[in-house]
C-alpha cells in the first residue's frame, strides 16, 4: 500500500484484552468455540437456503446475505486476536491495520444497508401483501443486495480517505484488539480533534438515524400485526421479532462506540467483542430458533447428512 501520509510508523502495537494468563487462556478457548460456531452456524443456514427450494424467497435470499455478511464480519479480526492471545508481541503492520480499517467499516456498512433491505422485504410482505410479489421482485432483491454492498463500499472508502492522509509519527500503541478509525486516528502527529470528532461521529450518527427509520418501519409493522391477530399474524410476530433482535444487537453497540468516538470506556471493548464476535455467533441462533421454516429446513439437512453418513459406514457385526 502506498503511503500516501509518509508516516514512520511501519507497524503498531496492539494491547489486546488482557494481560493475564488465565483469562487469556479463558478467552481463546471461549473465543475459538465462538468463532467456529459462528461459521459453522452461518454456513448452515447459507446452506441451507441455497438448497432448499421453499425457502428460495425475498425474505431468505436477504437472510442468506445476512449470513455471509456476519462471516466476513466475524473473520476480519477475530481470527488475528485469537493468535494474538498468546504472542508476546502483538503487533500488526500499517497496511495491516488500514485492510482492518477497510473490512470492519465495509461489512458493517454493508450490514446496516442490508438490514434496512429486510425491515422493507417485512413491512411491504405485511402492510402491503397483496404487491408484496411484484414489489420484490427477484430484480428488487439483487438490487437490495448490491445496494447495501454498494454503500458500505462507499462508507468505508470515505473513511479511509480521511485516515490515509494523516501522518503517523510516534505513539504507536492501540489498546483494543483491532484497529478501529477512533483509536487509530488519535494517534495521529497532528491535531485533528475537531475534524476527527466530525468525521468519526458520522459513523455513529448514520447508525442511530438507520436504526430509528427501522424501529419505526417496525412499529409499523407490529402495529399493523396487532389489529389483525390471525394465526399468520403471529408467524409473522415471530419474524419480526428475530429481525428486530438481531437489528438491537447489532446497532447499540455501533452507536455507542462512534457517537462517543474520543473516549475511553472498558465497556468499548466488550461492545467490540460483543458486535464482531457474538452477534454474527447469535443471528443464526435467533433466526433458526424463532423461524420455524428455517428451524425445519436445517434439522431435514442435519439428518439427512446424518443418514447418509450411515448408509456410507455401515457398522459390521463383530468389528
């Protein structure tokens, strides 16, 4: 990558979550478990609704989206923080910690525009059934899918083009275990606090604005749900319910973290555990036990699997 800042700084240092022993050995038994889960859980559910032609629908082609988003998000860091665990140096080069920079801000950009796309598959599949069809359209759902990739392309790359010319020139270290814009940006040889504070913040502004326009899409979809109270009504209770979960999850985390950019609490970096580590290990665990289509769909895959591993492996008599 070519420096377009001319900083010294080849590399910088990260603190990760703990100095002790015991937690570190805690937290990468905890941490790998967690990250293979969540790919063996996203996978499944990709799988899944790939392979199973009632669930080729609006509504689970943006979920399949979903899942891979929430590998990429789990794979961008989590992997380097878990060998980090027990380096007695943990560093990472610039190129390293910008390609960190790029990935977290294009997944999770790509991640709200993608959840957005899912309040509308569900407000217009309740408030607006008899369109619901020709509204989403399979044109509408790739549209839906390469907009939100579109727009945390566009996100990130603003971000970067921000970060990219400031020089680097002497503190080094990070105290989390990523690079993230705030954290990086304050190390910085210039004083950019002011720039900084409105360019980061943007961040946690477009994510407190998306969340309101859902908690409303999603009133008014609860709404609409109540005044009919058929047994479809309650199917759909379930959905949006799941849905709204993940978007909670997902989202207080993020607001947090960037509407308060320049401050240091402990509780950022269990908010950054928790928004890159567990929810992409939690959405697949909330969609498969609130759905029961999905639910159903994955058990018929697993014991299919099941036996036709055992029509492969027989078990002779007396061996």
């Amino acid at each position: 990558m070519e420096r377009f800042n001319h900083s010294s700084v080849s590399e910088f240092v990260l603190l990760g979550l703990t100095d002790s022993l015991e937690l570190q050995i805690f937290f990468f038994a905890i941490f790998s478990i967690f990250y293979l889960m969540t790919m063996f859980g996203n996978c499944l559910i990709l799988f899944t609704i790939l392979s199973t032609s009632n669930l080729h629908s609006p509504m689970y082609f943006l979920l399949s989206n979903l899942s891979l988003i929430d590998m990429c998000l789990s794979s961008f860091g989590t992997p380097k923080m878990i060998m980090d665990l027990f380096a007695q140096h943990k560093t990472i080069s610039f190129e390293g910690c910008i390609s960190q920079i790029f990935f977290l801000h294009l997944f999770t950009g790509t991640e709200i525009a993608l959840l957005i796309s899912m309040s509308f598959d569900r407000y217009t599949a309740i408030c607006k059934p008899l369109h619901y069809s020709k509204i989403m359209s399979q044109k509408m759902c790739i549209g839906l899918v390469v907009t939100s990739w579109t727009v945390g392309f566009l996100h990130t790359i603003s971000q970067l083009a921000f970060i990219l010319w400031l020089p680097f020139c002497g503190p080094n270290v990070i105290d989390s275990f990523f690079c993230d814009l705030p954290l990086v940006t304050q190390l910085a040889c210039i004083d950019i606090y002011v720039l900084g504070i409105f360019m980061i913040s943007t961040s946690g502004v477009i994510a407190l604005i998306s969340f309101l326009l859902l908690l409303t899409s999603y009133i008014i979809v609860l709404v609409t749900i109540r005044d009919r109270g058929s047994t479809s009504s309650s199917k759909a209770l379930s959905t949006c319910t799941a849905h709204f979960i993940v978007v909670v999850m997902f989202f207080g985390p993020c607001i947090f973290i960037y509407v308060w950019p320049f401050t240091s609490f402990l509780v950022d970096k269990i908010l950054s555990v928790f928004y890159t580590i567990f929810t992409p290990f939690l959405n697949p665990l909330i969609y498969t036990l609130r759905n029961q289509e999905v639910k159903a769909a994955v058990k018929k895959k697993l014991c299919n699997q099941y036996f036709n591993f055992g029509k492969t492996n027989p078990q002779h008599p007396g061996q």
